[in-house]
C-alpha cells in the first residue's frame, strides 16, 4: 500500500547545496579516519624502502643458508674421510647452524649501526 503524495513538498528528494557541504565534510572526515586506521602508504619512497628491506632480507637468509650448507658439506667430507657416517654430518650441520646464526646476528648489527659506525 503506497502513501499518498504530500501536497506540500515540491522538492522531495533534492538536497540542499547547504546538505550536500555536510555530507561531504563527514565523507571526508571518515576516509581520513579510514586511511589511519588502515595505515596509509607511503609516499614515493616506498618502494625504495621495500626494495632495501627485501635485501636485507635476502642476505640474512643467505648467510644462514650458506652456515648450514658448509657446515654440512664438511660433516659428510669428515664422515667419508673417517668412516663415521651420520655422526660427522650431524655434528657438521649443528656447527653450520650454529655458524649461520651468528653469521645472522653479526650482519644484522651491522645494518642497524649507522653509516658511520661501519667503517
């Protein structure tokens, strides 16, 4: 069942230009809360940021990587060189571990020092 039309009102769904200020100052105000809460992106420098972070990244893991690859690689030459098969290969990738993780922490200080300090 429809209302009847009011009679009185002319203008019915037309927005004021006063109404559409207001609403558009609230959208405003919301999108900058939005994009706070959301965490903006950066500016252009961004993706430069993202690129040294990423190498950064890539060099840590490779330092641990290449730990645990010699530490392994001389565990198995021990273990063929002496006969001791698993016992030499274990204790070579503890070793190699051990060494990638330091290898890890060593560079890791080094990129948090300032530019002055590693020289």
């Amino acid at each position: 069942m429809a209302l009847p039309p009011d009679p009185g009102d002319d203008e019915k769904g037309v927005i004021s230009e006063a109404d559409r200020a207001a609403i558009r100052k609230r959208l405003d105000k919301l999108g900058g809360e939005l994009g706070r809460a959301r965490g903006d992106k950066l500016d252009d420098a961004e993706p430069e940021a993202r690129g040294k972070a990423m190498g950064a990244a890539f060099r840590l893991s490779a330092e641990l990587i290449a730990g645990l690859v010699v530490g392994g690689l001389i565990g198995y030459a021990i273990d063929q060189w002496v006969g001791s098969t698993p016992i030499g290969l274990i204790a070579g990738l503890l070793i190699g571990v051990a060494t990638g993780l330091y290898n890890v922490v060593r560079a890791a200080k080094t990129m948090q020092s300032g530019p002055s300090e590693r020289l």
